[in-house]
C-alpha cells in the first residue's frame, strides 16, 4: 500500500526516532508499504519519519544509480559508527521536500551497525553512492534534513520555496501529507 510522504515543516521529521523491537506491530507490512512508496515516488531511500512514524527504521534502493551495483537493504535501529574520508558534494533531494535539491557535504565511507528485516546484527562498511544515501536516511531517523546542512544564506533564499511545501504549494506525483494544509493529496 503507498502511502502519503510527509511535507517539509512536520514536527515528525525533527524527532529523534526511537529503537524498535521485534514485537513492532506489523513491521514486515509496514516495510512492504515502505518499499511500495518509495517506488511510488521514484525515490532511492525512505525513512519512517516520512510517512509520519518516530521509529529507527529505513529502507535504501540504490538502482537507481546505474554506475554502482545496487544496494538494497532495510535498515532497523542504525547506528552509524564511523564516517571517514574527504566530503565531496552531491547535488541531493529529498521525497519530503519536493522540488528542492541542493549540493550537501558528506564524507564517502561509513561504517554501520543495524538489524536487518529479519532481525540478523550487522555491522559493515559501506562506501560511495550507497553510503551517502544511508547517511541522508539516517539523518531522518536522526532529525535531521538535508537543507540543516546548508548554509544560512542558502537556507534564507529557500525559505519561501520550504514554506510552500509545507501549505502544499507543489507538485508531486505521489501522496503527501502537509503540516499546514487539512487534507492529502
């Protein structure tokens, strides 16, 4: 089932999400209707906190990248342990903030422990195209968004385009739920 991605300005995504456990009501459901929106949206990652839930979960599809093989993997109760190498810039976007992309510093290796959909441990180092977009999905369950890493006068010159996501002033081709508009589309 694809449902509405929440719009910038919505408290959920500033939350610092919480740790689930393997009694998470319905998790492989919700992962599935994780897996279905993102696709839906044409997106390469998606965080729980952009369909409206305060949970340490995400999931990353990177085939959309067709320079790197792909990378596909659910992600529950992340923790990045490590960052390292030289930040290079990515011109990156986000499903909760449509129309909007800006070039974002990350560094390009990371390495990560989380549970998988089955609830196995890993812990692994992950590099390129894949890492920077765990490190963009995990910023959600952080948080956290990209425009927090821009500068403030690039923020200051977004700040009407970030205002009319939030009143649902854009176009998407995929449900939204907006913080300060009453209904979805």
């Amino acid at each position: 089932m694809k449902l509405p991605i929440v719009a910038y300005g919505d408290p959920v995504l500033k939350k610092v999400c919480v740790d689930i456990d393997e009694t998470y009501p319905d998790l492989q459901q919700l992962i599935n209707n994780m897996w279905d929106t993102m696709y839906n949206a044409s997106g390469v990652g998606l965080a729980a906190p952009q369909i409206g839930l305060a949970i340490r979960l995400f999931i990353v599809d990177t085939k959309a990248d067709e320079e790197e093989e792909v990378f596909k993997k659910v992600f529950i109760n992340a923790q990045i342990l490590e960052e390292t190498g030289e930040a290079w810039a990515f011109n990156e976007g986000c499903l909760s903030i449509p129309e909007v992309r800006e070039d974002v510093m990350r560094k390009p290796n990371i390495l990560i422990r989380y549970y998988d959909e089955h609830w196995k441990l890993h812990e692994e180092k992950i590099t390129g195209f894949a890492a920077r977009v765990i490190q963009h999905e995990y910023d959600h369950i952080e948080g956290k968004l990209f425009t927090d890493k821009l500068s403030l006068l690039r923020k200051q010159m977004l700040k009407s385009k970030l205002d009319n996501i939030s009143k649902g002033n854009v176009h998407t081709d995929y449900k939204m739920r907006f913080p300060r508009q009453n209904k979805r589309r």
